[in-house]
C-alpha cells in the first residue's frame, strides 16, 4: 500500500513563504507523477502543480494563478516531493493535498492547511 503524509502547513503573512513537503512510503515502481492540488471552503478542488520524471528531464506544469511564485519539486532518494511557495497571498489559504500516480494507482494525502492573513 502507499500512502502520503503532507506537512509544512501553517498560518503566514501575506508576502511571506512556506514549503510543503509530501513524504512517499509503500512500494512504488516504474513512473512516478506528483501533483499539488488545494481546496478552500465552498469552492472546487483545483490544480496547483505536477511534476513527472522523464528519462532526461522532469516534466512540470503549473496553474496560471501560481506561476512564477510556486515551485515543484522531489527528491528521490528520500522518497518525497515538495512545494515551495513564495510571495502569498491570502487568495492561497485552502488545505493542500498531493497525489501520486504510480503503478496504475491514485494516492491522496490527508491534506495540510495553509492560512495566509492580509
């Protein structure tokens, strides 16, 4: 089984910065892609981010909303992914969940609260 556990949430100033950091555990084999998705209260699941390993480089993809101020990234030796963000907004305050596609398979995390105050 694999399982995800986000953390690095937390409440911030508006122009402030936070890194969040999704840690892998279970058996995980051939392609990886991870994604950051966010919620907030009364609206959609939206997209955040991706990222998928390539023979010789990383494919990403970022929302228009947080282009230019969010980077996606992981390291594979310790079996984790991560999100930094940069210059928030309180338009970011949402919980934030990841998700791994591996081995045919769907996997979400529980989800970590980001508050960002104006």
């Amino acid at each position: 089984q694999v399982q995800l556990v986000e953390s690095g949430g937390g409440l911030v100033q508006a122009g402030g910065s936070l890194r969040l950091s999704c840690a892998v555990s279970g058996r995980i084999s051939g392609a990886v892609s991870m994604a950051w998705f966010r919620q907030s209260p009364g609206k959609e699941r939206e997209f955040v981010a991706s990222i998928r390993g390539g023979k010789w480089t990383d494919s990403i993809v970022y929302a228009d909303s947080v282009k230019g101020r969010f980077t996606i990234s992981r390291d594979n030796a310790k079996n984790t992914g991560y999100l930094q963000m940069n210059s928030l907004k309180s338009e970011d305050t949402a919980v934030y969940y990841c998700q791994l596609d591996s081995d045919g398979r769907r996997t979400w995390g529980q989800g970590t609260q980001v508050t960002v105050s104006s």
